[in-house]
C-alpha cells in the first residue's frame, strides 16, 4: 500500500501588538523504514488534514516508523513566537520577550560556589510558552498602570521598588483590565508574575552555569564576572540603576542578575527531586519566592539558582518586579481534610487517533485505530488516587501495600463510584463544585486521550517499546514487572507526560466509567463505551505487568466488584453526563 505524508506550513500573528515573527519551516527524508522530520516552530500531526494536534514531546529532527496509514504533519508559528511592545500610555511602553517552551535543570549542582542547601536540583518542563518583561518593571511602567510611584530611588527608568508581592499582583490585575479593554490580551493568557520556574528558565537561557552569561562565581562576596551583567554589593554604590544598562542573557533579558530582587508567584517550598511539569510551588505558605538578587548583596546571592522568601506584605527599597504574560492556569488543588489535597489538571478538548498500529509491539486485537473527538473539557487527577486521599473521604484504607502516599489498591470500580460520589457532595456543599460538573471516573477515550497528551507512541514520553516484556524506555515513566521489585510505589516519582499527568503507565491499573467494548471502526465524538456489559474498563498496566501490558493503548477489563492488589483509579472532575 501506498505511504501517504502531506506537509502543510502556517504561521500565526498577534493583532495590535508590535512584533517579529519567526516564520516556521519543515522539510523531510526517507531513510529506510523511517520518516524524518526537520522543522522549526510546533509540529502538529494528523490522519485527516483537518483535526490537528501538537505532537508535544518532539524535538526537531522528528523520527517516526513508516505505516500503511495516511499521515500529515505541519509546522506552525507558537501561539506568540515573538517579542510584543505593549502601549501603557502614550509615552511608555512595556517590552514582552517570547520563551519558548522546554526542559531544564533548575537548582544548582552540589560544587557550585555560595550554593544553599534548598537549591535540590531537578528536570522541569515547561509546556507552554510565555512572555517575560525584557527588564524589571520601572517607575514609568508603574506609574502608568498605577498612578503612583513608590520607589525610594527616584528615576523613570530605574526599576520600581518598595513594592509588595501583593501589590505586584495588583498591577497585574489592572494590567489585566486594560489590555483587556484594549482588545490586546491574547485569548488563553495573562499578566502575572512568573512562577519560579519560569523565571529561573528564562533567567538561565540555556547556561548551566552561575550566571546567565556562562560564567561561574569566583569569589563568594566581589566577583568580576557579575559585573558585566547585573549591579551588585560591589559595583551598585548601594543604589538602584536603570535598567538595561549591562549585558542580556541570550534571550534578550536584562537585569536577571542584581538591581532589585523579583517577586515570583510561588510560595516558598522544598524542591521537589524528581522531574516535573508546569511546577507552581506549594499550595500555601508564610512566604513568597523572591530571586534574582539585589544591589545590596554579595556575588553568592546573585546567582541564577539562588533563592529568597519574604513576606507578601513587605515593601523595601531592594524589592521590584518583572511582569510575566502566562498561559491561565486551570489545574485546580481540592483540599479534602487533614491537610491532604487532590491536584487536578486541566485536559483541553480535542481530537485524537485512540487505539494502536498494527504494527505497535504487544498490540491486542481489540485496539483498532479510530478518530476520537472530545468537545468538552474536563480535569484529571494528577496522580493515581492515593491511600491518604481515599482515607480522606472514605474513612477507610483497604490497600495491602500501605503507605500515605502509595496509590490506594483493592478497591472495586462501585468503591471508586462511592468515592466519586462523596467527593462530589462535599464539594457541592463547599460551593466549590464547578456548574455542570462532577467528580466521576474518566471515560476510556478521556484517560487515553490525558495520557497520550499529543503522542502517537507506545508511551506518553514520545518513545516506542524495544522488548515486549522488559524495556528501558519503561523506566523513566511508570513502575511494572521489571522494576517494581512486585510492589506499588508513592506516586509522582517517574516522568509525567507533556500535559503535566504522572504514572498512566504501570504502577496500578485503573478503572474507567465504561463498560468493556470493541470500539467502532470510524470517528465517534465524546464516547462513553457499550450501553451494558459484564465488565469494566481498566487502563495504564499496573506493578505486575511486562512492558506490552502498560502502552497508552493497552486495555483490560474486570467485573465492577472486583477488588485486587494491582487495581485502584483516578478520578475525574468531568461535564455530568
């Protein structure tokens, strides 16, 4: 049979703002049975050439197996891409770098000089692009949106201090409005203060080093290499200086180093040690994360990796700000009780090829490829549904492996329905229960579309299966018969997929609200499964299963009342049916 690929090129602009945009670009070559793509910009796959979707774990060149099947691909332009002038008033402007999305290590390694012992490095992804203002906000800037200037320093183009975290947040707020009003805030995105993350990835620009310029730290407290790119203790005369004045980053940023600490979004936490997506900090706190350092400190505090808190309330003259316009966070944090909270992400609708190839080592036969188009949104547990959660709501923890922060096993799919159920009276009676909505298991199509999050591989890391029973590539992203040592393990710990979701390959299977099924042969829209049934659908392979059984196409079924030490689920905040 014939091998189709048809590649498309588009790019997109924003209106009403000043901007340069990279146009994107695509070429391929055949080299044996495999296709490879070269592309710049987002590449976006299809079976039709009408539903599209990003295939968010590629990097440029793109490799995939040739197949029988048509396939398209495009390359397309970031929704942004590009750095934005924004009119504050008529005089004043405030500058928008473009970042593009990525992976990197925040912290800092054990040997770097002036290291502090809260710098635990660890991988962060960053799945979406934003803008970062090119320099700390100034007094001109603050004053435009504000009507007020605050600054001990006195100079329009000196960065803003004497500035709260809380009053940050209200020039955000107003900066909101105005933009709003104007018709100039992209859809999907707001003005906010950078999560830490986001500030130490643009702050870094690809350095690993000390400093954003690729230098490390010579000395503790005086140190040459910081003064080409930020005012310190040394070289401030114990003042603020206008922006922009020393070196950028490769990315075109100023003033990451030194001038005025930056307030960031998060409250200040542990690190995590293991790798993770779109982190925003603990849910609660005393104290906000500042970075970045200061014209009052010594060279050790002005690196990329180091790390400050503060109070929200607190105004002083080595405080400001830099402006972030960032993607809306929907993921949702459920407080339950005692302390222990459900974190939920957001799935955007869309459309996906659900099942497997032909040709997908350890395909079943009931994975027949098929077009699925979810038109409605819907949140996803981040992690499997853990003993302290189910304990929460239910009173109750039936696991044979225990541990708090274990997934909750030998429950049925009428024990997770129960929890379900509960857990939605409760939030109904919080008043936190979005309208519409409802705390439910996920249908097949939605757990298989959330751990796919855009791939079309045997595994939500962009990487197909080398061995059916034990593979390498397994490791990195769930526990199964290989590496489990034969039992369960605290969730989050291997690598989420692109949308920010851990452990839907292995550890525990989990239920879906289907009733098991052969799937149709054409596209459907929102599926929901067989109208009756024996057995429910359970998804993801578990502890005890060989590489094949834990695909993102993998299916199996159980009788509703079912109870077993490999079984638990993950819930849904999903449109009542």
């Amino acid at each position: 049979m014939k091998k189709t690929f048809t590649f498309i090129l588009t790019t997109l602009a924003l209106a009403g703002m000043t901007a340069q945009a990279e146009i994107p670009s695509l070429n391929y070559e055949i080299n044996g049975s495999e296709l490879i793509i070269n592309y710049t910009g987002t590449l976006l796959q299809s079976s039709d050439a009408i539903n599209w979707m990003e295939v968010q774990s590629a990097t440029s060149p793109y490799k995939i197996a040739l197949g029988n099947k048509k396939q398209f691909f495009c390359a397309k332009g970031e929704s942004g891409g590009e750095n934005i002038t924004i009119p504050l008033s008529d005089t004043v402007n405030l500058d928008m770098i473009w970042i593009n999305p990525g992976t990197f290590m925040m912290g800092s390694p054990e040997d770097e000089l002036g290291r502090s012992s809260d710098e635990t490095q660890h991988q962060v992804t960053l799945t979406k692009g934003y803008w970062l203002g090119k320099y700390e906000v100034t007094q001109s800037q603050y004053e435009a949106v504000m009507g007020s200037n605050p600054s001990g320093f006195k100079g329009a183009d000196r960065p803003v201090e004497k500035v709260s975290w809380d009053n940050a947040m209200r020039f955000c707020a107003k900066l909101n409005a105005q933009e709003k009003a104007a018709g100039r805030l992209p859809e999907g995105y707001e003005y906010t203060l950078p999560t830490e993350a986001q500030w130490e990835y643009a702050c870094r620009a690809d350095t690993t080093t000390a400093l954003n310029n690729g230098k490390n730290l010579t000395n503790y407290r005086e140190c040459s290499e910081i003064d080409e790119v930020g005012w310190y203790e040394w070289n401030s005369d114990k003042q603020t200086h206008s922006v922009g004045l020393k070196k950028p980053n490769a990315w075109g940023l100023y003033d990451m180093h030194g001038n005025v600490f930056e307030w960031c979004l998060d409250w200040y936490g542990d690190y995590p040690s293991t790798a993770v997506a779109n982190p925003t900090g603990p849910t609660s706190g005393s104290f906000r994360v500042r970075r970045g350092g200061c014209w009052c400190v010594e060279a050790c505090d002005n690196r990329s990796a180091s790390r400050f808190r503060y109070s929200p309330d607190i105004q002083t003259d080595y405080i400001g700000f830099r402006v972030a316009l960032a993607p809306i966070d929907l993921n949702i944090t459920i407080p339950l009780s005692g302390g222990v909270d459900l974190d939920m992400v957001w799935i955007k609708p869309g459309t996906f090829t659900m099942g497997s190839p032909e040709s997908e080592l350890g395909r079943s036969s009931d994975e027949v490829l098929h077009q699925v188009t979810l038109t409605q949104g819907y949140w996803l547990g981040k992690y499997e549904v853990t003993q302290a959660q189910y304990q929460a709501i239910m009173g109750t923890n039936p696991s044979y492996y225990k541990g708090t922060d274990r997934p909750v096993e030998q429950v049925s799919w009428n024990d997770a329905m129960d929890f379900c159920a509960k857990l939605t009276e409760i939030e109904k009676t919080a008043g936190r229960l979005p309208a519409g909505y409802e705390y439910t298991l996920p249908t097949e199509a939605q757990w298989e579309y959330a751990c796919r999050a855009g791939t079309t591989t045997s595994l939500n890391s962009g990487m197909d299966l080398s061995n059916a029973e034990e593979c390498p590539e397994m490791d990195e992203v769930g526990w199964y018969y290989y590496n489990s040592d034969s039992e369960t393990h605290p969730v989050g710990q291997k690598q989420p997929n692109a949308w920010g979701v851990y452990d839907m390959h292995g550890n525990v299977y989990e239920w879906c609200l289907d009733w098991y099924g052969d799937y149709p042969t054409s596209s459907v829209i929102d599926p929901t499964g067989s109208d009756t049934g024996d057995l429910r659908v359970q998804r993801g392979g578990g502890r005890s299963l060989r590489a094949s059984g834990c695909r993102s196409a993998w299916r199996s079924s159980s009788i509703s009342t079912s109870r077993y030490r490999i079984g638990g689920f993950r819930v849904a905040l999903a449109p009542v049916k």
